[in-house]
C-alpha cells in the first residue's frame, strides 16, 4: 500500500509504545493512557499511521469526556 499524504511505496512497520497525555493544563491531573501498537512510517515524508485497540480507546474517549 502506498503512503497516503506523497503515495510513495517506501514505508516501513514498527512495534510502538505511546504515552498519551489529554490536552490543557488542567488535564495534567488525569491519568495518562499507555498504548502499545504498530506503526507504519513513510520513510520519505514521515507520514504516520496506526490503530488503538479497543481498551485503550474506551480509555481515551473516557478520559477526554471528563
């Protein structure tokens, strides 16, 4: 599959653990929210892609409806 922001055909997979913090100040009270997923990198233009698992996103959605 081609990369969808330059179409090039050089991208790569890599195993990616992320800490995702909520935005504003006032969100530095609240639980981060580790996910662990594979990313796939355009190795041109750096473009980025990946899926959360479903844990994980019912974390995000929560933590940000608060």
């Amino acid at each position: 599959m081609s990369c969808k922001s330059c179409r090039s055909d050089n991208q790569s997979k890599f195993s990616v653990e992320m800490n995702v913090h909520f935005p504003g100040y006032e969100a530095l009270e609240r639980p981060t929210v580790w996910v662990f997923s594979d990313v796939v990198i355009c190795l041109n233009c750096g473009f980025a892609e990946f899926s959360v698992a479903k844990p994980e996103l019912h974390a995000l959605a929560k933590g940000a409806a608060t």
